[in-house]
C-alpha cells in the first residue's frame, strides 16, 4: 500500500502565495474538503499534497491550474477554485446504479448537490436523455431545485450559454390586489423559489453578473412570447397553473440546441375552476413522443421537514375519501 502514496511539493512563482490561497487559507480549506483523503499543507510559498499518488497529482494539476488562471486574471475567487475543482471530476454524462450518489453540482459553498431519492435520480437519467421532460408532483420532491441544479451543471459544463427559467405569474388562492414598484419589483415574488435554489448554486456576485449579462434569465412565463430560445437549458415551473395554449406557446419556443425541464403539482392548480391545467393537457397530448419524457413524483419524495409526506398523504386520502362519498 505504501507503494502508492506519495509526496508532492510544489513552490509558488509569479504569484503572490496569499493570493492563491485565499484570505485565512480559505482556499485551501476548501480544497482540503474537497480532498479530504489527501493532506494538504500551505506555508510561506510552498504547498505539499501527501496521500494516495492519482488523487496527490491530480491535485497538483489543479494547484497548477489555478496558478495559471491567477497569472492571466489576476485574481482568483472561490467561485472560480469551484468550477476547476468541479471540472477535474468525471462529468455526469450518464447516471448509473453506481453513480446514483455522486453530485449533479457543486453549491457555493462547496456542498455536493445530489438527488436524494430514488425518483430524483431518475429524474436526471431522463433530463439526459429527453430534450424535454415532464415532472409533476407534490410540494417538496425537489423538482425545482433538482431542474435548476442540471441546468447549472450544464452551464458551468458550457454545455448551454444561457439558463432560462420561467414561471406563470398567477396567484396561489389570494388575491394579492395592487403590487407596487417597477416591473421586476411587482414579479420578482412569484420567481422567488427559483432565485432561492440558484443562490444555492452560485456565489451572489458571480449570479448578479450573470443576471445583468442575460446569461441566466428569470422572467415570467409571458415574457416568452415571440422568441427562439436556442442555446440554452430552460425550465417552466409551476406549470400547472399555465392554459393549454400558454404551455404550447412555451414549448413550441424551443431552438434546435435547447432542453427543457417542466414542473408542476396537479394538486395546486390555482386557475379559475372552469379552466383546465395546461400541464394535464399536455401530458396527454404529448405521450409516446419521442423525445419527451414524464416522470411522476410521489409523497416518498418528499425532502421536507417529515411532517410535509405525512400532510400530503393525509389530503390525498381525504380526496379519495370526498371522490368515493360523491360517486
């Protein structure tokens, strides 16, 4: 066993060592985290990696990666230590049994963003096999955040250029009256849950340039009217409460080079009653298309707090209940 490890030092030129290893060696702490079998070691202007000799010279590539990027740049951020870490790593091109628990993305603060239940995970094999995918299901089962954490994997992966996420602005049961501000202050509260899963994602200032160069784009589902979008990874949430022809609208908008992932909760449709869900009708529509996957979600999904698979089993029951007494 001996045979295989090994002890690498590298010393540091042309940068400033404090530069590389981030304020308080927070660089290297979260290289260490990321490493946790190796031994790295940080001092004056020299780094030594001992472990396991494959791990110890991957880590060296990296080290000298982001030397590299430091002397072309200038200057190095955890967000950019993340993305080179992250790249090192065998992408996720296909999840297998054996892969079930690796990382779809690595969040801002370095935590491994997995899908967590069995429906989860087949929810990604089918976002990487299906140009569109449906998937519906109660509150909880991570359809949102799981959807945005592909498209990050996606666009950090440069896969796509630009990430589109939409929902339709309708009210949940209340009605909100008068909204004040400008456009994006009146909207911004029904996008908040997918501002929230990418703030997970992504470090704040790196999201506010992304979201000022248009490379992500959070906008309500009208907005979509009349464009291609091409290039791009793009979700619909909250589909449930589209019309039919706005679900088309959303879907015939796809280019040649664009996936799209669209979720909802059959159970919260907040349309007028006389209205049916655009989402169930499209389901219907669509099924046996080839390229077009639905997956179906269930309370066992749930990774809320416990309470929640129990409160959603309890209403569902009742529902079966209310069926049986009017039949």
């Amino acid at each position: 066993m001996k045979n295989h490890l090994s002890e690498i030092e590298l010393h540091i030129e042309g940068v400033d060592p404090l530069e590389l290893f981030g304020q308080q060696n927070s660089i290297v702490d979260y290289i260490q985290q990321q490493f946790s079998d190796l031994l790295i070691t940080a001092r004056g202007d020299v780094v030594k990696i001992q472990g396991e000799k494959k791990e110890a010279q991957k880590l060296k590539k990296i080290v000298e990666n982001l030397i590299k990027i430091l002397k072309d740049e200038k200057t190095l951020n955890l967000q950019r230590v993340q993305d080179v870490v992250n790249g090192s790593r065998p992408s996720i091109s296909r999840l297998s049994e054996g892969d079930s628990n690796k990382a779809i993305v690595f969040g801002r603060n370095g935590q491994a963003i997995k899908a967590k239940t069995r429906n989860q995970k087949k929810m990604v094999q089918l976002c990487e096999s299906n140009d569109i995918v449906f998937v519906i299901g109660p509150a909880g089962t991570g359809k949102t955040y799981t959807a945005v954490a592909l498209a990050v994997r996606a666009l950090k992966n440069r896969l796509v250029k630009k990430i589109i996420l939409t929902r339709p602005a309708v009210e949940a049961g209340e009605n909100l009256g008068f909204l004040p501000g400008d456009m994006k202050e009146k909207v911004d509260p029904y996008l908040r849950p997918l501002y929230d899963a990418l703030e997970d994602m992504i470090q704040v200032e790196t999201l506010k340039q992304f979201i000022a160069n248009r490379v992500i784009e959070v906008a309500p589902l009208a907005f979509m009217r009349g464009r291609t979008l091409d290039n791009a990874y793009i979700i619909l949430d909250e589909a449930q409460n589209t019309t039919s022809m706005q679900i088309k609208m959303f879907l015939t908008r796809l280019g040649p080079s664009a996936k799209a992932i669209v979720t909802g909760d059959l159970s919260q449709v907040d349309l007028p009653r006389n209205q049916e869900s655009g989402l169930r009708k499209a389901i219907g529509i669509l099924k046996g298309l080839e390229g077009i996957a639905t997956l179906t979600m269930s309370a066992e999904d749930v990774v809320r707090h416990r309470l929640v698979k129990e409160i959603i089993i309890a209403y569902d029951k009742a529902g079966r209940r209310n069926i049986e007494e009017e039949e």
